[in-house]
C-alpha cells in the first residue's frame, strides 16, 4: 500500500514537471547532471565496463569523455521523456524531422503493410512518439512492459497520445493475425537483450558476442513484409532527426540471419560515430556463451 502510495505521488510530480517549459527543464537535466554523475554514480560501473569492452582500442581518458557525454545525454533524456506527458503535436514534429519518408510511401501505395526496427539510441521515446503523426499505416511498437503497473499505465498513457499502439512483446504474434488484413507498421526495439534460456543466435557487435532477439526477422520471414531501419540522429539539444533506410523490400530473398546481421551493422555504425547517445546503463552483456551452452 505505501509502495503504491509512493507511486502515485511519483507520477503526479512527473505530470507536473511535464507542464514546466522544455527550455526550464533543459536547465534542470544540465543540473541532475552532476549528482546523477558525481554523486550517486547511477549504474557508473555497468556504463563503464560496457564502454570498455565495446572500445578496446580507446585509453581511459576516451572513455571518461564518452562516459560523461553519456550521462548528460541521459539526463535529456529523462527530462524529455517526462516531457511527453504534456508535449504537443506541433511541438514534437518540431523537434523530432523524418528523413527518407518515400522508402515507406511507396509501400503504402501499394498496400503493403512494413516492419520497421530501431535501438535505444538518441531519444527512441520521442521517435515512436512522432511515427504516428507523420506516417499514415496504423503503427503498433512492441515493448517489454514495466513491472510497476502504476508506472506502467503511465507509459502507455504517453506512448499512446497520437495514436500508436503499443504491443506486449509476447501478444506480437496475435496482433500481427488479428490485422493482418489492415495497413499497419509494426516497430521493433531490435537490441534488447533475449531472455538467457530463449537465446538462439549470437552475434559480434561492439567487439563482443552479443545474444540477440531473432522477433523482427522471424515475422518478415512469416509475413515477408519489406524492413525499415530509423536511424535517429542528435541534432542539437532537444532536436532529432531520423533517417530511414531499407533493410531489405523482399525478406523472402534474405539468407538466414542476414535482416539481424543487417539491423545490428546500421546500430553498430551509429554507435562507433557518435557513442554517447546508445543506453550503456543497460546491462546488454550479462549473459556468455558458455553460460547459455551450459
């Protein structure tokens, strides 16, 4: 009972916050900065250690520059995504421009419905958030949901502002059968980390074995619907832009592996440019190989 209290004083502080001016609460993540970093050390050593294995070749002085680029990264990015509580239409296709819209168009013209797949780079929240006030098919986003379920309505209370719809990871599959006569775009969050006993496939990526989710590929293959990549880029503080690029028109004419292997390059190729803006607090590598073979 008190947790549930504590959640809901939690969430109307959030609301509140939501309503301050964008430029004010610019001010405040430049302020969080600091203690977040310097005093509380918020996940500091998973963010070290990952960024450490991924830039064997980079001295320690490289690091702590990414490490702290990350953080005030991280800090805009807990501000904006409370700012989606309250954010308009008008303010966000402002602050987040698509780029290559006619990859997705001429799907569309033609009635084909698309996959489209991106990673926890820049501010994904904002991007999904856009995606159904600039392009026209019906939009579902899978996710993994909270485990606070106040937190949780939260989320999807934002998430679902302007339209999109947002699908449990494990109801994909229902959803992909029960519109499968509709125009949708279906969006993945393809480097989330697979559950240990489900992992099937492994891969290099950030010079390390990585354990991926096959989810995006296995339904292309199933629905052989064309693959999109949103390649979100940090333009300046609280602006976005996001590239779209083809992963591939025909899944049916992929080799195995090949729409994973394709996803992961464009993410890898953004990270190595700018690597301040991917979520290094998240645990990616907690499982090994050897520990899966096991």
């Amino acid at each position: 009972m008190i947790k549930k209290s504590f959640s809901y004083i939690g969430i109307f502080f959030l609301n509140f916050l939501s309503l301050l001016p964008t430029s004010l609460l610019y001010i405040f993540a430049a302020l969080l900065y600091y203690p977040l970093y310097y005093v509380l050390g918020y996940r500091k050593k998973v963010v070290r250690e990952n960024l450490v294995k991924s830039f064997p070749n980079k001295n320690i002085e490289e690091i702590i520059k990414i490490e702290k680029a990350f953080y005030k990264h991280f800090t805009r990015l807990v501000i904006e995504t409370i700012k989606m509580a309250s954010i308009s239409k008008e303010e966000l296709l402002k602050r987040v421009k698509f780029n290559n819209l006619e990859l997705i168009e001429k799907h569309v013209k033609n009635g084909q419905s698309i996959l489209a797949c991106t990673g926890h780079y820049c501010n994904w929240e904002w991007g999904m958030l856009a995606i159904s006030l600039t392009l026209c098919p019906q939009s579902y986003v899978i996710f993994k949901p909270i485990n606070n379920q106040l937190f949780n309505s939260w989320f999807y209370k934002m998430r679902t502002r302007f339209g999109n719809r947002f699908i449990a990871m494990k109801q994909t599959l229902r959803m992909l059968a029960s519109t499968k006569n509709e125009l949708t775009m279906f969006c993945f969050a393809n480097d989330q980390t697979p559950v240990g006993h489900q992992i099937q496939y492994w891969l290099p990526f950030l010079n390390q074995r990585t354990p991926v989710l096959l989810g995006l590929e296995k339904v292309a293959l199933q629905t052989n619907r064309p693959v999109i990549y949103f390649k979100m880029k940090y333009i300046k503080n609280g602006y976005y832009e996001v590239d779209c690029e083809t992963i591939c028109d025909d899944p049916s004419t992929t080799a195995e592996y090949q729409i994973t292997n394709m996803s992961f390059n464009i993410l890898e190729n953004m990270i190595n440019e700018n690597p301040a803006y991917w979520l290094w607090s998240h645990r990616r590598w907690k499982h090994s190989k050897q520990e899966n073979a096991g």
